[in-house]
C-alpha cells in the first residue's frame, strides 16, 4: 500500500527529483538534504539540443585593460601594447595573442559597472545575479543553470566547479534550488571525493549490498513513501552512477597532444577537464583561474597568469567551435571586478567596478563582436553601460532559458533572475 | 668632496608629469635620462634640470637605460622590445632615435655596458640574452639563458663575463667571448612561489660586483608572505667570487614592504641598494662584514631604480611621485 504524503500536494509528487546529496565518505553513501519545488516551467524550456554553460572566473579581479579593452598610449594604458585579432577594427591586449585569433567567436561586453570593489560582495553579484541581502539568498548561475537546463533525472550531476586547491565535494549555493543543484568541486581537477570502491570490497558484495538496500527501501518507499525517503534513496542512485562514470572526471584519459595545446599547467589541466565535462553533457562547468589581485606588480603578474590564459582559453574556444558546440555552449569569462585604471606606486592595480569588461561566446551570443565603450583612459563607460544583474539575464537567455520566469518554491515564486533587470539584447542573436 | 653616506642630502629634484620607471647618467656626466610611464625618453640637464623629452624610439614604456662609455649616446630598451640609441647631446626634442632595432620579442628589463665600451647587453622576456656592438647596432651574440623572464644582466668589470639573473632566482656566469655558461650561483631566496596567489614572484633585480673583485652581490626581495599586496622585505645575497658559495644574507631591519631594484658598489667597497615600497624609499648601505645595512638615507619617495654618477659620489633616483632626484653622498 501506497502512503501519500503528509500533504498529498502534487509538489511533493516530483519532490524526489528535487533532491540530490553530497557524495559522503564510504562508498559512495550520499545525504543530503530536502528540496521541495514544483514542476516547474523550467523543464519545459529545455532546448531540443542539451545547452551548456562554461564560466571562467578569473579570481581576483583580471586588469580590463591587461585583456579585452586596453588604453595603450594614455596615462593608464600600462605597458602593453593592443594588437588586431581575427575581427577587423578590434584590438586586445597583446598579452592575448592566441585569443586574438579566436575573436570571430567573442564577444566582448566592454562596459561593466557593478558598483562594487569588494572581493566577495562582487563575486556574489557576479555568480549570482544578485546583491546578497541579510534577508535573503540566491542560487548561482551554476544552480539555476542545473535546475533549468539539465535534463530531468540525469545520471551526473548538473553543476561542477573546477578550481585550484581545495578537497572536493559539495557547495552550498543552491540557496532555495536545495542541494541537488548545489556545485560539486573538483579541487584541483581530480574526481569527486569518494568515488571509488574501497579495495578490501569485491565487486560482488558491493553489488549485493547495493541489493539488499534497494529491497530495503523498496519495502519502506512501499509502506511509508515521503519525499525525503525518495529523495535518499535516489541520490544513493546517482553517486552510483557517478561511481561508474567516474572516468569522465579523469583528465588524463584525454590525448596528451591535447594537454599539450591547453598547457601542461594546471590551468591547462582543467580547461581540458572542462571540455571533457560538457562533452559528457554535465551543464554547467566553472573553472578558476587564480589570481588576478594584483594590487602590487600587476604586469608582472598578468604576464604570468594571461599568458596560461590565453594559451588554453583560446584551445578551449577553438575545440568547441570546430567540435560543433559552440551553438550549444555559452562561454563566459568573468571576475568579480575590474582593476583599476590609474596605476599606483606598485605598479600595482586596485579594484574597479565601474568600468570593466566580461566577455561571452556561443549559443545564442553575437559573435565577433564588441558592445560597450569605456572612454580614453577607460575610467568610466561611455556607453552599452550593463551590471552583474543585466548579465545574469543574458547568460540564461543566451541558453534559450526566460529569465523572466520563476521557480515555484512551496508556491513562493522566486524569480530566476533579479526582475528588476533585463538581459542584453543587442548581443543576442 | 669626501665619499661619505652618513651626510648624504638630496641636492636636486626634477619633475616629470608620469611617475618615472628608470634613470641613468651619461658617462660624460652632463644629464640624467629617465623613463617613464609613457614612451618618452626624458632628459634632464645636470647644471639646471631643463627637461627634454625625445619621442620616436619606442611605442610603450622604456624599462632600462644604459650609457655608451664615451658618454656620447644613451640606449633605451622598452616593454615593446625595442632597443634604441640616442644622441645624449642633441639639441631638441625634434631630435629622433640614431637607430631603433627589434631587439627583443617582449619587455626589454635590463641593459649594461660592457667595461671596454665595445658591446651592450640586453635581456628580458624571452629569455634571450643578446650582445650588440654598441657603435653599429649589429648583433655580436645571443643565447638562450634562462627559462622565465631575465630581470637583470650586469658585465663583470674585467669585461670577460656577464651575468644574468631570472624571475626564479636562478643566476648564471657566461663567458662573453663564446656566450658559454661558466656557473651558477644560487640565489633562489630571491624567488618565491606562493601556492594561496599561485604566483612566481620576486626574482634577481640587481646584480653588482665589489670593487676588490671578491664579492658577487645578487638583489631583490623575500619574506614575500603577499606578493600581490606587496608585503616582502628587501634583501641581497651576497656571494664569494672565488667558490661561488653564499656568504651573507644581507637585510634591512624594519622595512617590512621593499624590494632592491638595483645594487652598486661605491668606490670603498660599500655595497648600495635602492628600495622602494610600502614602506617609502631608501639608499640603503652594507659592508661586507655584517649581516645588516650601514646606513640608510630615506629618500622622500617611493624609488624605482637609481644610477651613481661617474665621480662616484651623486646618486640619481627615479621615483613613483615623477620626479628624479640627484642625492650628493658626502658634504656639502
């Protein structure tokens, strides 16, 4: 005999595809926690074609004017030079020349002003679309993303984060969406924590107690179904299937040829690992490059850190345009700011938000383009002025998702993105 | 006038209209030139500090400078890799470049005069360090010497070696006759690497040797515990020519935010370093007895290079506030 649930809504009917853990220690044993939501209109706005979303945080803050929109010649240019790329009349850094020859597939959004120079209320409003409120949180664009463009029940995870350092496992930036779409980190590149089957277990008595766990809940979900006991039962399920597919985090199953193109550090190493990603359709991948803070010899440290950039960002665009999936695949590069334009006794940069750039590619993105102007010395924008939350609506619509809409969270209808804003349509095709 | 450090005072100071990044007299001692944050090649005159600015030579910032020894031309190396000769006496700014080669593919960071007056050392970026025929222009030289970036390259005054120092405190001896490497010395307390920033850092920003030919005298900075917010102190490592081992760890107490952009040897022997940083500018002084400086002089800005006069006793300094500085080392 069937029991419904507590409140018999039709909510809590889908409430178990609503719900997915973090991958714990053992194998493969997963909790987590409740989501409850209804069917949303968000599914139905899945493409015929999976979409995908690749984010590079340059953390820190990346020098506009060391990148997409240099001042060369004027008292904040810096040192560099501007060198032509592939689209007549746009010129980058030169710290970018292999990008430089990708610029028919970028877009470059030259007149950001987010009003914000604090490193993590900046990254928020970046990641989030959002000012984070005492009162109030916000899922990142990776969870609304998972929730909004993966397909219903799918066997991995919708939301990566690649970054350096840290041990893996589960973010808590899902906010209202519930852990399910919450990020799970790749720390360093290397596959989720705890997906593999301890040595001392056979693969015939894992199996078998994976057996008696499913007799067990099935005799329970019989008897006493709620939300939660789904829910439970069908994360174990995926890290399951994460388990079997763990490979598709291995990076060194991709060509060496390749890693040599992406460079062989670490930047490289997870460039690639983000192709592989979104190659096996996981929706929404982040990778960190790190740092860009660089308040004391900035162009010493740009011309570290942009040259790894550029060597692998510029494979990364290639292979998704020659693999066929650039259409499919929104690119973005994006800090939590600017830096700024007056040169300081370091020859250091500080941070600026109010006039930087964040650059987009594929899907639904004009291509070859540059939307936005800042003026001579690039201390303020002139015009295409955007914020984080103008972005975050570009971002989802790139995707062929209505920023407009609203997740329905226990019949609160929590707006995808802020409805204040509105996206860019001047760079959407 | 007497060398003496403790009776140093700025004598002279000239403004510019961008903060300076380089500066060096001409043999004849008759002007300083400055670099600056623009493409500028800045001249000012020793006897009353006019200033002439010649334009032409470079398309971004000029990072080094380097006198000829007959003290007729001064050459320029920028960030856009260009190397350019100057007449040092030209009369005005319409006064153009006597020849502007692509020298480099990227930063040109340090240029030196060889001790016979015959060649230039260049290096920068590309790891490259070239040899050129300083009355022609031609290239005489040029090997492949470091890795990473090269941040300094100083001839031996006997002229038979030059050295070259790297991002990663590597420091090499090269024969100037067939470009051979002789040895290394190890200066990797220069470098720092920090895993939190995922940054290299630091890296070999003056070399020098004493006057007694015993010392090999390598600076710039460590204890860089944030280099993107620049929190790192000034140091020299001070080496044996003879067994090439380190001899001192030369530090500056109590400058917590410095880094030496150039070390020179005054004529007694004293080893000098120009520090700037959070906390200011110095001329800062060691002996090659002790473990921490003799002396310094703060100057009355942070300073990003300096260059001692031809006499020996005037330092000129180029600093972040625009102005270049001409300290006396003695009384008045």
């Amino acid at each position: 005999m069937k029991v419904p649930y507590a409140c018999g809504s039709q909510e809590h009917l889908l409430a178990r595809r609503g719900f997915l853990g973090t991958v714990a220690a053992g194998a493969g044993a997963v909790v987590g926690g409740l989501n409850v939501f209804s069917e949303s209109q968000a599914m139905a706005e899945l493409a015929s074609e999976q979409k995908r979303v690749v984010v590079f945080n340059m953390h820190g803050g990346l020098s506009q004017l060391e990148s997409w929109d240099p001042k060369p010649g004027t008292d904040t240019g810096g040192p560099f030079r501007a060198i032509p790329t592939s689209v007549p009349g746009i010129h980058i850094s030169e710290l970018l020349p292999l990008t430089a020859q990708q610029m028919q597939h970028l877009c470059l959004v030259r007149g950001v002003n987010t009003s914000e120079d604090d490193h993590g209320k900046g990254a928020y409003m970046m990641l989030h679309g959002r000012r984070q409120t005492p009162a109030s949180d916000y899922p990142t664009l990776g969870a609304v993303v998972a929730r909004t463009v993966t397909p219903a029940d799918p066997s991995l995870p919708g939301h990566i984060v690649v970054t350096p350092g840290g041990s893996g496992g589960r973010g808590n930036d899902a906010a209202y969406l519930g852990p399910r779409y919450s990020s799970i980190t790749l720390g360093n590149g290397q596959p989720p924590q705890n997906t593999e089957r301890p040595g001392a277990l056979t693969p015939e008595s894992d199996a078998a107690r994976h057996d008696f766990r499913r007799k067990i809940n099935e005799r329970f979900l019989n008897r006493r179904r709620t939300a939660v006991a789904d829910a439970y039962a069908y994360s174990y399920e995926q890290a399951l299937s994460l388990m079997q597919k763990r490979e598709i985090f291995d990076v060194s199953k991709e060509p060496a040829a390749d890693l040599e193109r992406y460079g062989t550090h670490d930047f490289g190493r997870m460039t690639l690992l983000a192709r592989r990603l979104l190659e096996n359709d996981i929706s929404f991948v982040q990778v960190s490059h790190s740092n860009y803070d660089t308040h004391n010899e900035n162009f010493n440290f740009h011309l570290e850190q942009v040259a790894e950039f550029d060597r692998s960002f510029s494979a990364f665009v290639a292979d998704i345009a020659t693999r066929g999936m650039l259409d499919s695949t929104l690119i973005v590069v994006l800090s939590e700011f600017g830096r700024t334009p007056n040169i300081n006794q370091y020859y250091g940069r500080d941070h600026w938000s109010r006039a930087w750039s964040v650059v987009m590619a594929g899907s639904r993105v004009a291509r070859g383009a540059a939307y936005g102007k800042t003026n001579a010395n690039g201390t303020a924008v002139e015009d295409g002025q955007v914020d984080h939350a103008n972005l975050f609506h570009t971002y989802l619509q790139a995707v062929a998702v209505d920023s407009s809409n609203s997740f329905d969270i226990n019949g609160r209808e929590l707006p995808f993105a802020d409805p204040s804003s509105h996206g860019i349509p001047e760079i959407l095709t | 006038m007497p060398l003496d450090i403790k009776q140093a005072a700025v004598v002279n100071d000239w403004a510019h209209d961008r903060p300076l990044t380089c500066c060096r007299f001409d043999r004849q001692h008759r002007y300083v030139f400055c670099g600056a944050q623009d493409a500028g090649l800045h001249r000012f005159q020793l006897s009353d500090g006019a200033k002439v600015t010649f334009s032409g030579g470079h398309e971004t910032w000029i990072r080094a400078l380097t006198s000829t020894l007959d003290g007729n031309q001064m050459l320029s190396g920028g960030a856009d890799g260009k190397l350019a000769w100057w007449d040092v006496a030209a009369a005005d700014a319409t006064a153009k470049p006597v020849r502007v080669i692509e020298a480099h593919k990227g930063w040109i960071r340090c240029l030196d005069t060889h001790s016979g007056g015959t060649l230039i050392a260049s290096a920068g970026n590309d790891g490259m360090v070239r040899l050129w025929n300083a009355a022609d222009g031609a290239l005489v030289r040029e090997f492949k010497a470091h890795d990473r970036d090269i941040y300094c390259v100083a001839f031996h005054p006997s002229g038979e070696f030059v050295f070259s120092g790297d991002l990663m405190g590597q420091l090499k001896q090269w024969k100037v006759e067939t470009g051979e490497l002789v040895r290394e010395f190890d200066a990797k307390e220069l470098h720092s690497y920090n895993g939190g920033q995922q940054v290299d850092f630091g890296g070999v920003r003056g070399i020098a040797v004493s006057p007694d030919g015993k010392f090999l005298a390598a600076g710039g900075l460590y204890k860089a515990t944030n280099p993107l917010g620049a929190v790192h102190e000034p140091l020299v490592q001070l080496f044996e020519w003879e067994s090439a081992k380190l001899a001192k760890s030369q530090v500056a107490d109590d400058i917590k935010q410095g880094v030496l952009w150039r070390l020179q040897y005054l004529a007694d022997g004293t080893l000098m370093g120009v520090d700037g940083g959070g906390n200011g500018g110095y001329l800062i002084f060691w002996n090659s007895e002790g473990e921490k400086d003799i002396h310094r002089f703060q100057l009355p800005n942070l300073a990003r290079d300096m260059d001692l006069s031809p006499n020996g006793l005037h330092v000129a300094t180029a600093h972040y506030d625009k102005h270049v500085r001409i300290t006396r080392l003695g009384p008045a």
